[in-house]
C-alpha cells in the first residue's frame, strides 16, 4: 500500500512544510499553516503501463501564423456594470471568482445575475453550500426574481454538482461558495488548502472542456484578502471584489484580476430594498448631497480602471489639547495623508502641529491613486483658513515632498467627465510635456507647485 505524506501549507504564499509552524517562516504570516494529506497513486501493473509521453500527447504546436484570429466568445450581460467589469461581456468557458466581506452582497448579486442571465442566454444552475431551496427562494422573492430556467440545488459535494451539470447542461454555473465544497477524491474537510484547491482545479477542468462559465464566490480574511491558497487566484481567469461600507448604501464591484479585459476595472452598485441596482452615473450620485461653499470640501477627478469618478473629499481641521495631535483618514491613505499634511507644513506655512485633521471620501470609496493629493490638500488648507472652494472648481495633481505638482494618466478623460457635470474651471500640473488635446467647456488652469495652486483655489485678501 502507497503511504500517505503530511505536509502543512500556508494559505497565504502557499510555501509547503513539513512540520508544524505557529508563524510561516516565509511570509511571517501567523495560523497560516493548514494540514495536508497526500495520499499518492497506486503505480499501475506492469501489463497496464501508460504509453510513453510522446504517444500520450493528445495536442500539436502550430505556427504562430496557422492559429486563427479572432477574440473569445462572449456571452451579453444585460447588467451593463457588471459587464463592464467583465471586459464587455461574459467570455464563455471562464471561471470567475467573486469574493467580499461577508454580508456585503455577493450572493444578492450573483443571484440577480442568475436570473437575468437565465432569461437572455438560456440555463443557468445555482449550487448554494450555505442556503437551502427554500432560502434562496425566500431571497428571490424579496428580490422579485423570476426565470423559468434559473435552477437551484443546495450541495456541497463536488460530484454531485457535476452530476448535476452533465445531465442539465446549463450555461452558468455558480458554486456559492468554493469553501464549502468537498471532493470524495480527497480526505480532508470542507474548507481545507486541499479541498478548495482540488474543486477549483475540477470546476476549472469542466469550464475549459464543455465552454460553461462558471461563478465561484469566495470567503476572506479578517486582513481582507481571499480566504485559501493563494494559486485560487491563479487558477481563476478574473478576480472580482465587492467592496463598500456596510453603512453606505453603494458597492463597488472591482477587477483586480481579469484575462479578457482591463484590470483594475469597477462597477458601481446600490444596494436597495430590491437588491442591488446599478448607477450609471456615478458622480452625479456621489456629489447628489453636496454641501456648496462649505470650508473643507474639495472635488476630485479620480480614475477607477478606465472610468474617471468624481468625488467629494472633505477636511476638518480642530485645535487640539494633546500634544500629538490626531490624523484620521477614511478613505485614502493613513501615510499618504502624514505626507500631506507634512508637505503643507513645510511648504506652505500652515500650522497643523497644533491641530487635529480629519479627512473623508463621501460615498464610502476607497482612493488609492496619488491624483487626489491636491484635492486632499486644498480641503485641509480650505478648512484651516475657514474658506470655501468655488463650487464649480476641480482639482487633480500628485504632490511631490517639495511642493511641486506632478502630472497625471488620462487628464483629458477626467476633464470631460468634469465638464459633463457642469464644472468650468481645474486645476491641474504644469507640465513641460505636450499635453493631449483638451476638451472644450472646461478651463484647465495649470499651476506647478502645490503654493500656486492654493493661491488660485483658496486666494488670500
């Protein structure tokens, strides 16, 4: 009898061990650490030996120029924000890993998605490990979903979701969720580095082969990051995020993964009595409570993948009676935001060492990308000197320790965009490149240093 090897991966580099470790000595990650159990094939009699490799091979090299042209296929999406997430389209034959924090919305999602799909393309079958029939029946009906060919079963053994498949033949499948699935083929529990790697390699198998595309909804960690080895991620063809604040009511469907399309692609989603509804104007919903000539609030033309989103920064700047005083960010950065306040210190005079900042991106975003510095800034120096910014003002620029503005990517997309929503005047870097042609109904005033263009947003009497 073949003997079976333990070894004990970490779920979050995926480095292998043989023995027992409180903390991975590679990434250092604690109670990362999960039992596996390897039991390897009994070798065939000598009568029953494989062919060799050479008479095994079932595919031919072609020529670079023999391969025929032509994109993947693509399955229409009738919900435009997650098609646009997608790369125009679902691409038949693709597995496609939807993860979140818990309760944020996946399965209300993929369930309105199941529906939809089941009315425009045909069969789609959804397997929830974690619902029962009648509880995804009680969702859809709060949902007022109804499709003849939307079917539900609640199994959490692998074969008999394949069992399932071969005999309905359906063009989505969706597993809700990955971590609840279990293989016969393999010893170990549900929710196991073995168990989740070994279904996500099957379903994986079944996509490539019968062209089904399938939806895999993935737990995360307390740290955020997608629960189990990190070759999940590799496996799949897209990773998609479903972020927001469980107290706002808009979610963000980002790409940070995605074979057919851009990465770093978003959609955007409100979360209502009837489930979730997309918003195909994002910044008109996002700057819709707007307070004008208010000190503190500072518009930014921010870029999430290929759209650009505005967005309201708000800044409070308190007196304080510590000696360390307070800097809270919500929505971007915590170190971007020392830097920040450090360059307005130095470059620009103003006395922050004895008051508290506070900053907010309304609407529960996230901002990542260094071309909202200006607008973070200007709302500090806005609220410090109790001033209020012109309301038909945009800012975008990256600041740089000396003060001076840097350019940023796609400036002519998020000049239209602002211009669309009745902005006339941005601020914008100065710079000695030729810059793209820009767009007409909006006047771009470059400014080179971060001095230059608080003289210009917040001019001094």
């Amino acid at each position: 009898m073949p003997k079976t090897r333990i070894t004990y991966v970490c779920e979050v580099c995926g480095r292998r061990y043989t023995q027992l470790y409180g903390r991975c000595p590679n990434c250092k990650a604690w109670d990362s650490l999960h039992e596996v159990i390897e039991a390897p094939e009994p070798k065939a009699p000598a009568h029953e030996a494989t062919p060799n490799a050479a008479q095994a091979l079932r595919s031919e090299p072609q020529r670079l120029g023999e391969v025929p042209s032509g994109g993947e296929e693509r399955l229409p999406v009738p919900v435009e924000e997650f098609s646009r997430v997608l790369g125009g389209g679902l691409v038949a034959g693709s597995i496609i890993l939807v993860s979140g924090d818990p309760g944020i919305g996946k399965s209300t999602l993929l369930l309105q998605l199941a529906a939809v799909m089941a009315q425009t393309i045909g069969r789609v079958l959804y397997s929830s490990g974690e619902e029962s029939i009648r509880q995804l029946k009680m969702r859809a009906d709060r949902l007022e979903i109804a499709a003849d060919e939307l079917f539900l079963v609640t199994e959490t053994n692998l074969e008999s979701v394949m069992a399932h498949v071969e005999r309905l033949q359906p063009r989505i499948l969706i597993v809700d969720s990955i971590q609840t699935m279990y293989s016969d083929d393999k010893p170990s529990s549900a929710g196991t580095v073995t168990q989740v790697r070994e279904c996500t390699a099957r379903l994986q198998l079944l996509a490539k082969t019968t062209g089904i595309s399938v939806f895999l909804v993935g737990h995360v960690t307390k740290e955020g990051l997608i629960a189990g080895p990190r070759v999940l991620e590799h496996i799949v063809d897209t990773v998609l995020y479903l972020e927001g604040d469980a107290f706002q009511a808009y979610r963000l469907l980002r790409s940070v993964k995605n074979r057919f399309g851009a990465t770093s692609e978003v959609g955007v989603f409100e979360m209502r009595d009837k489930g979730m509804v997309e918003v195909r104007n994002p910044s008109e919903a996002f700057l819709a409570e707007r307070v004008i000539n208010a000190p503190g609030s500072a518009i930014v033309v921010t870029m999430e993948g290929t759209r650009p989103l505005l967005v309201e920064v708000q800044a409070l700047a308190s007196p304080t009676v510590y000696p360390n005083p307070r800097r809270t960010a919500n929505g971007i950065d915590f170190n971007r935001l020392q830097l920040l306040t450090a360059v307005l210190a130095r470059r620009v005079g103003l006395r922050l060492a004895e008051q508290d900042v506070f900053v907010n991106v309304i609407g529960g975003l996230t901002i990542d990308e260094p071309a909202a510095d200006l607008a973070v800034a200007t709302a500090i120096a806005s609220s410090v000197w109790d001033k209020p910014l012109s309301a038909d003002l945009a800012l975008i620029g990256e600041i740089g320790l000396s003060g001076e503005l840097r350019a940023v990517s796609q400036l002519s997309a998020r000049l239209r965009e602002a211009a669309k929503l009745g902005f006339k005047r941005c601020i914008v870097p100065k710079t000695l490149r030729r810059a793209d042609a820009l767009p007409q109904g909006i006047q771009a005033i470059p400014a080179r240093t971060l001095a230059e263009a608080l003289a210009v947003a917040l001019p001094r009497e």
